[in-house]
C-alpha cells in the first residue's frame, strides 16, 4: 500500500509542510510519485517516519537524525548517551527554576523590601515581584498576610539569606527522612514538621497548627510548591504534608 502526503501527516500528527521540507532535506524522500508528481509513502517510509519523529522528540537535531538512519558506522547508543546528558542538565536547570519560583513566592507572599540588586542576590534571577498580584488576591485579606509584610519589610539581605539557610536545613532533614523510609507519622517526622511550623512563626506569621496543615494541603494541590519540593527530593511534598497533619494531630 502506499499514502498521500495528507494521509501520513493525519497518521503521524504532523504537518504537510513538514513533510515536504524532510523531502527536501533527503531525511525523508517517499518512494514513489504518482503520474502528477504527487508524493506517494509506502509502508517502509512510514517505519523510517517513526523513527525519524522518535529520534526527534529527543531533541535531536535534523542533521544528526539523518546520520543515525543513513551512517552504517553511527552509533546509536553514543548519540542516545549524549542526549542523556543534555537531558538530565536540563532537568536540574529546570529544577533549580522551580526552586527559585518556589522562593520567590514565598517571599512575595510575606513582603520583602530588597533593592534589585539585593534581591538578585537572595532569590536569583526570577523577579519576586511577579507574585505580588496573586499573593495579594489570596492571602491579602488575612492577619496572617499583614503581619508577615510587618515583619518583612524590615529584613535586609543577610536576614533573607539566613532565613532561606535555615528553610533549606528544614528541607534537608526532611528529605533525609524520607529517603531513610522513615514513616511521616513518626515522632522524627512529626518534629520535622513542628520545626518547621515553629521557623514560620519565628520568622513570617504565627502559625497555628490548623493554618500550617492548610500550608501542607497547598505543598501538594499547587503545583509550584509540588515542584519545589520534588526537586529537592522526589515524594518531599507529600510526604511534608502527611507530617504536618500527623503533628497537628498529635498537638490536638
């Protein structure tokens, strides 16, 4: 059997014209043409597409697509090791992005008074400012909201740069619990999450018990805050809020 260029963009979920540019590039040339010269795919180029379109979801680039189908002397294995690595750069990348988002909330959410400069330093290079809006819709109505602006705006930079050095110890003991398999109802847990509780009160707003489950609840519904602790340690963020509750529950 063979296939227009319309049926096999249909099959594969991609456009004529990309089609039309993998005949022009010799990545992909149909095998016949019918008396108007139109381009005719057989069974074979629909095996090469595939493996064309694997290789490109990748992330490769056209030219090195071409040599792994064409090269007898390429080796797939090399090429697929080196997409690895480019992969997994960018997922710490992105990782590291959604820290930085998570920080930026949290402390567009208590209020900061930094220069550019400053907060630069503090939360690297995504702008805190970019929450005020949304930080204001949701919790700018609560005393909680109030007093952690009140406390904020006296931080300087060394105050934010502590303050984030021991959020990140919290994150830190709880992720090493985790990946010891210790339960998030235990007593090491639980005090975790009771530190944790306590940092926020310390430093931000009093936090009830009550208030600081619904901040738990939050870790795993909003997906920022889920990005933000699963780049620190895949499952944190639930594990953090089954703490929670379970020190809520023991402290009722």
């Amino acid at each position: 059997m063979d296939y227009s260029v319309g049926q096999v963009a249909g099959f594969a979920g991609v456009t004529v014209r990309t089609l039309h540019h993998y005949d022009e590039i010799g990545l992909l040339v149909p095998s016949e043409r019918s008396h108007a010269g139109h381009r005719r795919y057989s069974d074979a180029d629909l095996d090469r597409l595939q493996q064309v379109l694997f290789y490109r979801e990748l992330g490769f680039p056209l030219d090195e697509v071409a040599s792994l189908l064409d090269d007898p002397e390429a080796d797939p294995r090399a090429h697929l090791r080196r997409r690895h690595e480019v992969l997994t750069a960018r997922i710490a990348r992105l990782q590291e992005m959604a820290a930085a988002v998570e920080t930026a909330m949290e402390a567009k959410k208590m209020g900061i008074n930094l220069t550019p400069e400053e907060k630069f330093e503090v939360f690297g290079d995504h702008d805190p400012d970019q929450y005020a809006e949304e930080a204001e819709r949701r919790w700018g109505g609560t005393e909680a909201y109030r007093e952690a602006r009140r406390r904020s705006a006296s931080y300087t930079k060394d105050d934010w740069k502590r303050i984030n050095g021991e959020l990140d110890a919290i994150h830190a003991r709880m992720a090493e619990l985790l990946a010891q398999g210790v339960a998030a109802d235990s007593d090491a847990a639980m005090d975790g999450a009771e530190e944790h509780r306590r940092f926020i009160s310390r430093h931000h707003y009093t936090c009830s018990h009550e208030l600081h489950t619904c901040l738990g609840e939050m870790y795993v519904t909003d997906e920022r805050f889920t990005a933000f602790y699963e780049a620190v340690r895949p499952g944190l963020a639930v594990f953090t809020r089954d703490a929670i509750r379970a020190n809520a529950a023991r402290h009722s």
